[in-house]
C-alpha cells in the first residue's frame, strides 16, 4: 500500500533531477505515491497513465519517453517477472 511521503526542498536542486524534463520529474514525484514500502510498482504504461493522469489523454503516448528519461538518470530501474514490467526506486 503507498504511503504517504515528503519531497526533500533539495530535491530541485540536484543536478540529476535538473537534467529530467518537466514532465519526467513530475511523473517520478508520482511514481513515490503509488511505490510499496520497497520502492517497487508495476511498471505497465497504460496502468501508470490511468492512475497518474486520469484527466490528460496524451498520458499514455508520453510516459514510456518518461520512464525511458528516468531510467537513464537511474531514478529508476526497470524489470520482467513472468514477463511483466515493473519498476524501483533505487
């Protein structure tokens, strides 16, 4: 179950998220509310869009160059089990 969590005020600061898009940081403060006690999610673009950005209709065709962003910056790492994607915050 997501918890609730705080966003530190360095967290704008740092050059890792500064090198994100606008949209790639938003979606990684979302990605902290829907994360278990782990840091782990399931990592399917259609589910992430639905329940992240239930009112914009591009959602869905941008987030995977979101998470593509992310994993680059290694905010993220994505990974199969039994062939489905899923997601961590390292």
């Amino acid at each position: 179950m997501a918890r609730i969590r705080s966003i530190k005020p360095e967290f704008a600061q740092s050059e890792t998220i500064g090198a994100l898009s606008r949209d790639a940081r938003l979606l990684f403060v979302q990605l902290w509310t829907i994360v278990d006690d782990a840091g782990r999610a399931r990592a399917n673009s259609r589910v992430l869009a639905m329940t992240l950005y239930p009112f914009d209709d591009d959602a869905l065709h941008l987030i995977e160059g979101w998470l593509q962003e992310l994993e680059n910056q290694a905010c993220i790492r994505r990974y199969l089990v039994e062939g489905k994607p899923y997601l961590d915050i390292p």
